[in-house]
C-alpha cells in the first residue's frame, strides 16, 4: 500500500517506555497510521527498527522524508526508552531531521477525556512507590505539568489525595483496588499508557512553538537507577534525575 497524494512534513512518533510501545507516522495534521510493536523482551531495537522498515515502505518513504522524529524520554521502562532515544538520536545524526523528546506521562493525559482538566499520571517506581506527575489543560486545552514528575510512597501519595480525583497511568491498573478506597476516580484502562500518535502530535506542538531537542545531549528520563545499578557493587553509570 502506498500514498499517491502530495505529501507535507512527516513526523515520526517513537514510544517504547511501556510495553509493547508503539509508531505512529503524521503527514501535517493527518494520522497516517499508528502501529503497536511486538512484545520486546530482548529483542526490543531488533523489533523497532524492523517495524519502522516495514512502515516506511508501505508508504514509500524514505528515511530522510522523515521531517521530525518525536520519541518517548520517560519515565518508563529502562530498556524501552533508552532503545527509542537512541533511534531518535541516530535517525537524527543519519538524516538531519528534528528530534524533539517527549514527556511520556504528558501523553498519556492526552488521552484523557474533553470533560477532564486536571489529572495525575502515576508509573510504578516498585518499592512501595510511585511516579506520579500532575497536569492541567491550559486555556488552548492544551495537557501542561504543573511541576516535576517525582518519586513518591504510594500509601502517602495516596493519603494526600481528594476524593474524586482523576488518576490515571500504568500503575492506576496495578493497583486500582487501593486507589478506588481512596475513592479516586480511576480513568478507562485503555486511557492508562501513552500512544506514539500523541507522542508525534506533541512534537509538532513542540517545533510550532520553535522547541526542539540536540541529539547529541538528548537523553532518556530516568528518575532512578534500574536496582541492579544501586547495588554498591554495579558499577556506576551516568543516569538523569531531573528534566
């Protein structure tokens, strides 16, 4: 299958910060297709470049008609984003295209409904913990954060919240009888992880506004190290604690 009509600027979306993650292609404003990756495991960048392959051919494009790539920086699973950041980095390196990284929890309230206007995105950061990020629709309706994304103990985090608040991210689904206690409203589950589409869709936001990232110094967004790395004999490696 292929695409004959004149095509705009294309914006590749990357997400791998959950599994299975997902690609997404934009021409303009038009979804071109959103596609889910096969279950990673190790085999995670051999999926994702094989995907991607596959995608551009069906439209006839070649890499270098990729005007943007947006990926997914995190939080999220370790290996996944630094598999998607590091795609985007070389695709941007090869090509000479733009590459702008994402907050993923961002766009996963994207997916929220019109009705919604404030919500928490919440991952599971284990240990009794969370990561947990707040986000608010602006006057455009636009999803903004209100503050950092932080490590927080599930059961304080919880006990700080209002009855009827909107919660809504992967550890809303593992551990939706605790938050329903709490009487938090819980969003549909479909909602709870992030879609590349709305990963593409907040990159060209992001180079409307002239915002774009360096592919030499653009790196995931971890908020902890991985557990074998806090192991004090793991040798140490450089990780992000903050935006």
């Amino acid at each position: 299958m292929t695409s004959e009509r004149t095509r705009g600027k294309i914006t590749l979306g990357i997400d791998t910060s959950e599994s299975p993650g997902s690609l997404a292609l934009l021409d303009e404003d038009e979804l071109i297709g959103e596609w889910p990756l096969a279950q990673p495991g190790r085999r995670h960048a051999q999926t994702l470049i094989g995907e991607l392959d596959r995608r551009l051919k069906e439209f006839d494009l070649t890499p270098r008609e990729v005007h943007a790539v947006a990926v997914s920086r995190g939080p999220g699973s370790f290996t996944g984003l630094r598999v998607g950041v590091m795609c985007a980095k070389t695709w941007a390196y090869v090509t000479g295209c733009r590459v702008i990284g994402i907050d993923t929890y961002r766009a996963i309230a994207c997916n929220a409904p019109v009705a919604v206007d404030h919500l928490y995105v919440v991952g599971d950061a284990l240990r009794g913990d969370l990561f947990a990020g707040e986000y608010t629709r602006d006057e455009y309706g636009i999803w903004q954060r209100t503050g950092d994304v932080a490590i927080q103990p599930r059961k304080d985090w919880l006990s700080r919240r209002n009855e009827g608040e909107v919660v809504t991210g992967p550890a809303s689904l593992l551990y939706s009888d605790e938050f329903q206690n709490a009487r938090i409203h819980i969003l549909d589950p479909a909602m709870a992880k992030p879609h590349a589409e709305w990963i593409a869709r907040l990159g060209q936001l992001s180079l409307s506004l002239g915002h774009t990232d360096d592919w030499k110094t653009m790196v995931p967004f971890y908020l902890r190290r991985p557990a074998a790395e806090e192991n004090p004999a793991f040798p140490r490696t450089p990780f992000v604690s903050s935006e």
